[in-house]
C-alpha cells in the first residue's frame, strides 16, 4: 500500500508530465520536496499557474523548500529557546 507521500509525488510527475516535461523532473522535484504538504503546494502551484517554462516550476520548489527550511529552523530555535529557558528558571 502505498503513502501518502507516496501518492502526492506521483501525481506530482503526472502533473508534470501534462505540462510536457520528463517524468524525471517531476521525480526530482518530488524528492527534493520531500514532504506531503510541499509536494502538495508544488502540485497546486503547477495546476493554477501552469507555468511557461521548467525553470519557473524548479525556482518554485526552491521556494517551497526555502520556506520548509525556514520554518524547521524556527521550530528548532524555539525549542531549544524553550529548554534554555526551562533551565535558566530551575
């Protein structure tokens, strides 16, 4: 049976296939997203905008994925802001 994330980054690489680009793109794409609400917002992107060209679709998931990177990161710093601060106030 397959994953969630399993069934978004197929219909990621179909999306992209109906936009006349290789399969392998849309592989690449999926794994560089790595998760199902990135994939998610690449696929809704795609099916909204249709962009012109392949480099519009990569500078997008490199936005997306920007995005994740910075909101992981915040996650991080706000945890262990939070230790820090469980420790200073013991």
């Amino acid at each position: 049976m397959m994953t969630r994330l399993e069934q978004l980054s197929r219909e990621l690489v179909d999306v992209v296939v109906n936009l006349g680009y290789p399969s392998e793109l849309g592989e690449l794409m999926a794994q560089n997203l790595g998760t199902e609400s990135t994939v998610e917002r690449m696929i809704q992107y795609l099916l909204h905008v249709q962009p012109a060209t392949a480099e519009e679709m990569v500078d997008e998931m490199l936005a997306i994925c920007d995005e994740r990177d910075k909101w992981v990161q915040k996650k991080k710093n706000e945890y262990y802001n939070r230790k820090v601060n469980e420790w200073i106030n013991r």
